[in-house]
C-alpha cells in the first residue's frame, strides 16, 4: 500500500515552485463536452489510498504518473477539466507544455541529465554551433538542454496521462478550432476532465484559480 506522505517532499507535485497566476482557459464546447461524460459507478467511493493502489497496479511509473495527475488537478482549479491552454505569466500555454515545463525540475534530477549535457556539447561542437564565449556557450547548451528535455517531458506527460485513462481517473479529448475529437490532429490540443471522485480523494476541488 502506497503511503500519501511518499509524495510530500515533490515541489512539482505540490505546486510548491508554481506561479500563483495560473489559470486554465477553455471555451464552452469543452464545458458540454465534459458535462456529458458518464463516469463509471464505482468512482463513487474512490479515496487516496484507492488512487495510489491502482496506480501502482496500472503504471509503470506510479510516481510520476500521480504528480501529473495532481498537477491536472491544479491547472483544472474549481473545475474538473484542464485545457486545451493554461494561462500563466499571461501567455497561453498548451496544457501538456504547461505539465512538461512542469516537470522539468523532476528531469533535472535525473542522474541521466549528466550524460544529456555531455551528448548535447558534443553535437554543437561537432556542427560548430558553439560560441567562442564560455559564458555564451554554456547558455546555448543549456538552451538546447532544456529544449530536449520538454520534448522528452511531452511524450512522459502523454504516457502518464494514457496510465490515467486506463486507470478510468481522467477522459482525454481533443479540442480544435472547428471541431472536438478524441484523437489528435488539425491544430487540436489536449483537454484532460479528471473523475470528481479523484478531483475529491485528491483534496483539490476548492485549488486553484476560477475557470474562464
């Protein structure tokens, strides 16, 4: 049985490291969309202990799939549903770049990062693309770095969030211009609706910023 307190010392679980700004845009199509999904019965009784269990039972990466959920749960505030954007800082922001960026503290950490730099100082120098400036060097690969990792962050995020729709926790479409579908594609973005009884085993119903 997972234990709650596992979690605790996760910033990007928390939020603790997040701007306070952060408001999660959407427009009315999504909110039908999201108040004509039929959630199974038996989310009715779900609590924490219930969500981290199956969890572990369903993901390969329980830990990291939960703070992605807590995160949703964060850009969602007073509603259920995140996306298709989050405002922050007053830039909209997709809602996977948004988890991505996120995230990047957790990759940051990761003992892999060491062998990322090396690889990405490697691949400049060998195209030349290196400034003569130290100073100007490392930013360039700490730029390319960053950028390497948000796009290693987006695939993460989506494997996450599938490991939450199988888990029944949370439904995933995608919201275009025109016209809502389920898959991907013609400029649509991720709009993620978690279960209300996993937005209540989380504690998060009363988080965030009001919805617009």
């Amino acid at each position: 049985m997972f234990q709650p307190d596992l979690f605790t010392k996760d910033a990007a679980a928390e939020g603790a490291t997040l701007a306070a700004d952060i408001v999660t845009l959407r427009v009315e199509q999504e909110r039908k969309h999201a108040a004509a999904v039929a959630w199974p019965a038996n989310h009715e009784d779900l609590d924490l202990p219930a969500v981290l269990a199956r969890l572990a039972r369903i993901s390969t990466r329980p830990r990291y799939t939960f703070m992605v959920l807590n995160l949703i749960a964060r850009a969602a505030g007073h509603s259920n549903s995140a996306g298709p954007y989050v405002e922050e800082k007053g830039r909209a922001i997709p809602v996977r770049d948004w988890l991505s960026d996120a995230l990047i503290p957790m990759a940051q950490r990761d003992v892999r990062r060491r062998a990322v730099i090396d690889q990405v100082r490697c691949d400049l120098e060998d195209k030349g693309m290196l400034p003569s400036d130290a100073a100007a060097a490392e930013q360039c690969i700490a730029d390319e770095v960053r950028e390497r990792l948000l796009h290693s962050g987006r695939t993460n995020v989506s494997r996450a969030v599938s490991d939450l729709v199988r888990a029944g926790f949370i439904h995933r479409h995608y919201q275009g211009y025109r016209v809502d579908h389920a898959n991907r594609g013609a400029q649509r973005e991720a709009v993620y609706t978690i279960v209300p009884a996993v937005q209540c085993a989380l504690g998060k119903g009363a988080v965030g910023q009001p919805a617009l």
